[in-house]
C-alpha cells in the first residue's frame, strides 16, 4: 500500500512539473523529451488542469488506494463523476502505480549512506608483501615528521600513495626513539577504513597484516596493547603499564570517550588524523583543541585532498606547528599551517604510482524533474559506445544525483548495454528490487556498471575499474570531491592492462553562459586537480601556484581533430594526461588565453603581474637554447608561443638580450662593421657561427640600431629589424 501511495506521489510530482512547463510555454517536444511517456493527447488534456484540479484528482485516487481499490475499480469510480476524466489521462495516471515493475523512491537523496569501505592501501597488502619496498616520499614523510620532533602538522598526500604505512611507521618510529609506555591515539572519520585496516572478517586482528608488518619493519603490533574501539564499544580504556598502548578509535567514538572523560590525555604521546580534511566538524574540532591547547598534545593530520596555508582557522589551529603553552605572555598567537609532507598526482603520475587521468567533456540538455530526457539518452549512449573498445576491464562508475535519476539510469543502461550487468547503489539499497550488490560489484573483474548516488566517493577501492562517469551534470564541482572521485579509476592494475583512468563529465548550458565559459570553467577544475590545487591558496604561495599554472598550460599541446589537449607531466609520453572537448570546436589559441585569463582572476592577480610571471616563464623555457630572433621565431610557431614578444610583453618589455639570457656585445660600431666586411659575411647563418666564435652579439640589430650602416649589412639584417623597437 504504502509502494502504491509513493509512486501515486511521484507521479503527481510529474504532472505538476508538466503543467508549469506549459504555463511557461515550453515547446511539447522539449516536454516530451523529458518525459518519454507523454504523448501528444495526454499534454493536450492537460493543458486543460491546474495545480489545485492534480491536488483535488489525487488526493482522491490516494483515498481509493487506502480502500484498497484495483486499478479498474478506480477507473470506473473517475468515468461515473460528473465530469469525468480522460480514459487515457487517467490510465496514464494510474499505469505506473499498478505495475509492479516500478519503483517506489524518494527523488532525493539527504541521507548520509554507512558503506562498507575499503581504504586507499590496504587492498594492495597482500601483493605488496610479496615484494615491499619503501617508497622514496614515504621515506621522506616519516623522517620530516621525525626531524619535526612529531609535532602538529599535515602530510598531503594523493591517494594511493601509501599513507597506511607512513602512520604506521610513524607511530613505531616514535616508539622507538622513545621507549615510553604511553598512548598513541590514531583516529579515522569512516570507521570501515581502520576496520579493513586491522580486522579480518571475523573482526579479529589480522595475523597475516601483523606478521606482515612486523617482517616489513614497519610496526610491530605485538609490542603494543592494541585499544580497539572500533569493534568493542564500551566506554573503558585500560592501559597497560609494561608496554605502550595504541588506541584505534573513529571520529564518532572519539567524542563519546571525551564526553565520558575516558581518555586521560596526560599520559597521550600525540594523536594521528587520517582524513583529516573533516576537521571542520564541530565535535571532533572540540575534542582535538582540547588535546592541543589545554594538555599541550601534538596532532598529525593525512589527507588526501591537498591542505594549503590559506586554509580555515580550524585546520591552520589543529595542524600549526607551535602549541599554545609555547607562547610568551606577551607574543600574539598565530596559527600557521605546518605542512609536513606534500605528495601530489603529478609526482605520483611521474613514480607511475598512479595512472594519469584522461577527461572527457560533453554537454547535455536541460531536462524538467531531474530526468534523463530522450535526447540526453542518445547522447550518453553514444560517448559510453565510443568509450569501450578502448577500456581493458570495461568497468564503469557513474554518480548521479537523486535516487529517481539512479533507477532511470539503472533501467536505461540495463535495456541498452545488455552486455552489462548492471548495479545500483544509495543509502536506501533495501528499499529496492534491484540489483544493489555493490560487494559483488568491487570484486568483479569486467563487463559492469554501477550507478550510485553518494556513495564511493571516498575511500573506496573497486577493483579494475576503467572509468568514473559523473551524471549529476553539477557545472562547478570542488576539489575535494574531483580528487576523491577521480581517484576511484586512476588505481593501477596487478596486469597493468590500464594506461590512464577516464573520467567523463557532463553539464547542462541553460543557454545562460557561453558554452565556451562552462568549458573553460571544467578544464580549470581539472588543472587544478592535476596540479594539487586548491581554493585554499594564499598570498605567499599564490605566484608559485600561477606559474605552476602556465608553465602546464604553455607546454600542452593541441589535436584539432579529436578537439582534445595533451598536458605532458614528463618527458614519458604514456604519463601525459588528457582532456578531450566534447563540447565544442575551438580555437586552441583563443581558448587558452580565455583559460589563463579566467585563472588569472580567479587567483585576483593583475595583468602585469600575470605578463610578468609568463614572460620569465618563457624566458626559462629558451634560456642557453635560443640566441637570436629567427630561432625564436621558429620555436614560437612550433610550440605557440607569442611570435612578437616585444609587443606581447610591452609594458615589461626590455630589449631582446634580456629576453634571451644573453649578453650584449661591448665592441663598438665601427669595429663590429670592419670584422663584418673583413670576413666577408654574405649570409646571417655566416654572421651567427663568427658571433659565437667571437663572442659577440647575435642580435647586432638592437645593440648598433644600425644608423648609418653599409647597405650591405644592412640588407644582411633587414628581416631582423621590424622587431627591434
């Protein structure tokens, strides 16, 4: 009854979007394209109703329904009314609601799901033991955190990068330098991930991740009393006194235990954050500035999304170096974020770590009632169909944003990739019939797609999964959830059949923006994912974070063809990373001035600045490889660089041996003319090999201004003077 009741609701929804959109005078085929069932007859109907005839008409089917009426008996009950409605009206009301196909979901999705998690490394235990091998920024992580005498700070480190260990480690480093009995607290916001982390499946510490460990020198577990409140929920820690104690706690608990004053923090060595970006929850910032400020406790933060010193108070509080007991009377307190360690996806690209992230960009239509819409539909399936043969394991994670537009998705990927198998996934997963299995999903090894709504976003690991899909069509999406998502397809594979991970997006122009603009606007979010940036930059860092930008930017090259740019992170072509532009034909040139200019404002520098910092970006680039303006010339054309800079840099603009890293000849005219004429010169390529014989000038032209000259030299030079001021 309740089912029934449900899609009766949802279905009123529908037919009050459809009448405001024609009270909007919205086109019938632009309707119809979001509702595949309206036919021509049914919208002509009802342009008859308003919103007060769909309450009256349903509120009273609803009463039926709750008299346990069959679909005919509530058919007859509407054609014996005085003014009766349309047979085919009504059966297009009432089909849905009696087919037991259909559904029964709330079209939004406010819940935050539990999921089983694994976390970033763990997975890969088993292999790595086989072969372990300390990675070289792993080193560096636990020795900076070492030499920092373990204070508060934040390691930044990408996904997949190995953090497990690095905690691990860090912990029994410290133990032992120090050799104290004390705690250590190492707290994690999803509980899953420290449950995988330490637990087997019957919740039992895992034997063969602790011998592993162990042989792996990278803690022994069995030195320590091990404090799990990740399994046992009583509010009691009893800590041993022969032996130092790690308490395994997530975030949640955490604050239970303070609450119940439990912990006693005097005797804490220093507590380790992983996840630390969800330091901003009120609760869990309460009882970690307690532990800072009042017993004077260092805390170390993880996080795989990239902490800046432009951050939040919060973070700058719990992750700066000094505590507040080390402040003088009279010293004002100033919180400065300590990054410890920074380990972002272009190094990890470049350590083959990762895999490079390859983008795709489309654009969709606007649709009424959160659908798909037919058209929408045909464009998804033919980039899906182009996608394919180049996918190994051809194994697909799409989001979307309600529960609705998942089970359209589900049913409409169902019908048009059989090849499939076809999974689904919310926080209402018990509500369906469908296919929600999300475990036999993550060990399939090919051939499956799932559709989630908040799910996986973070932590998870799918095994052999090629691509993310994002079906939410969100026109600016953060940081932290692109790092976190696009992370989900940049794994390696123990076969290596994978190159890059594809991550396919999608947005709708309302017709508000140009399309250019929304373009524009994605591939700088995808920049800034590749290059570790964040919305949280500072002013100190804030040049380096824009010369970053354009030196990436000037070295990409472009594919008019595919309409696709190539953003090289090394001199290994299989790590370059890509952006395909679905979305229009463009004008690499003008596009990317557009991009550097919208990045410019975006990071509030001036435009002498921005010239500034490009020119001597170019000027590295050419210096000890370019000396004269004809080489300049040949390598601008070939890699598209400014073919005028002294008109392009103006305002900045010196002279061409500044431009060029090279010195000014200091002979002076007359004799520069005679050792000329003296041997013979009839060609510049002649000039330029007794210049770097000699010595002297390559670009004569702007040191001598040639008044006055031999019109021999002259016509020798007179190409190279249109760009001598």
């Amino acid at each position: 009854m309740n089912s029934k009741i449900n899609i009766l609701k949802n279905k009123k929804k529908e037919l009050i979007d459809i009448i405001a959109a024609i009270g909007d005078e919205i086109p019938f085929q632009e309707i119809a394209d979001s509702y595949e069932d309206l036919t021509m007859n049914i919208y002509l109907q009802l342009k008859k109703y308003d919103c007060y005839w769909i309450d009256c008409s349903f509120d009273l089917i609803e009463k039926y329904l709750k008299e346990n009426l069959d679909e005919k008996q509530i058919i007859k009950k509407f054609t014996g009314l005085v003014n009766p409605i349309d047979k085919k009206l009504l059966n297009y009301i009432l089909e849905p609601v009696f087919n037991d196909s259909n559904q029964d979901y709330s079209d939004d999705e406010t819940e935050e799901p539990k999921e089983e998690i694994k976390p970033d490394d763990i997975v890969t235990v088993d292999e790595l033991s086989k072969s372990f091998k300390w990675r070289e920024h792993q080193i560096k992580a636990i020795q900076s955190t070492e030499e920092q005498g373990f204070k508060s700070g934040v390691h930044n480190m990408i996904m997949g990068a190995g953090k497990t260990f690095i905690i691990l480690n860090m912990i029994y480093t410290h133990y032992k330098n120090n050799k104290n009995n004390n705690l250590y607290i190492l707290v994690c916001t999803h509980q899953e991930i420290l449950k995988d982390l330490f637990f087997d499946n019957s919740n039992q510490l895992d034997k063969t991740k602790i011998e592993f460990w162990k042989k792996s020198d990278i803690i022994d577990l069995e030195k320590f009393n091990f404090i799990d409140k990740i399994n046992d929920k009583s509010k009691i820690i009893e800590l041993a006194k022969d032996k130092p104690n790690l308490l395994v706690v997530n975030s949640k608990f955490l604050e239970i235990l303070d609450n119940n004053n439990s912990i006693n923090y005097n005797t804490l060595n220093f507590v380790i954050l992983d996840e630390s970006h969800g330091i901003s929850a009120p609760e869990l910032y309460r009882v970690l500035s307690k532990i800072k400020d009042s017993y004077s406790k260092h805390i170390i933060g993880l996080s795989a999304t990239p902490l800046r010193k432009g951050a939040n108070a919060k973070v700058k509080h719990i992750f700066s170096k000094k505590l507040i007991s080390e402040y003088k009377k009279e010293e004002k307190i100033e919180h400065k974020l300590n990054i410890i360690s920074n380990y972002d996806m272009v190094q990890a690209i470049k350590d083959d770590i990762i895999l490079p992230p390859h983008y795709t960009i489309f654009q969709v239509n606007k649709t009424l009632g959160h659908k798909i819409g037919l058209a929408n539909k045909e464009i998804i399936t033919k980039h899906i169909t182009e996608l394919i043969p180049l996918l190994p394991y051809k194994k697909i994670l799409c989001w979307t944003r309600t529960i609705g537009q998942m089970v359209e998705y589900y049913d409409f990927l169902s019908k048009t990739f059989p090849q499939f198998k076809i999974y689904c996934s919310s926080s209402k997963d018990k509500d369906y019939k469908l296919n929600t299995n999300y475990k036999e999903f993550s060990e399939r090894e090919n051939n499956c797609i799932m559709v989630a709504v908040n799910r996986f976003r973070e932590g998870s690991d799918f095994k052999n999964l090629d691509t993310v899909i994002y079906m939410d069509r969100v026109k600016t999406r953060g940081i932290l959830v692109s790092m976190q998502t696009a992370g989900r397809a940049l794994r390696k594979d123990p076969k290596n059949e994978k190159k890059c991970g594809h991550v396919i997006d999608s947005f709708v122009n309302e017709g508000k923006v140009q399309i250019e603009l929304l373009t524009i606007d994605k591939v700088i979010g995808y920049y800034k994912l590749l290059m570790g940036l964040t919305e949280e930059e500072d002013r100190n860092t804030i040049y380096e974070t824009y010369s970053k930008f354009i030196k990436s930017i000037h070295s990409a090259t472009f594919d008019t063809t595919e309409c696709e740019i190539t953003i090289p992170i090394d001199d290994n072509k299989a790590h370059d990373s890509k952006i395909n532009l679905k979305t229009m034909n463009c004008n690499w040139t003008k596009l990317k001035e557009q991009i550097v200019k919208a990045f410019q404002t975006e990071l509030k520098i001036r435009d002498m600045e921005a010239k500034k910092l490009e020119m001597e970006q170019l000027r590295d680039l050419i210096k000890g490889k370019i000396t004269n303006i004809e080489d300049y010339l040949l390598f601008a054309k070939k890699y598209n660089k400014p073919l005028e800079p002294h008109i392009y840099f103006n305002e900045i603009w010196k002279d061409w041996h500044y431009f060029l890293s090279i010195k000014k000849s200091t002979i002076l005219k007359d004799i520069w003319e005679e050792i000329c004429i003296d041997n013979k010169l009839n060609s510049v390529e002649k000039y330029r090999k007794l210049a770097k014989k000699l010595g002297i000038s390559e670009i004569p032209t702007e040191v001598y201004k040639f008044k006055n000259l031999s019109y021999e030299l002259y016509r020798l030079f007179k190409d190279e003077m249109e760009y001598i001021d």
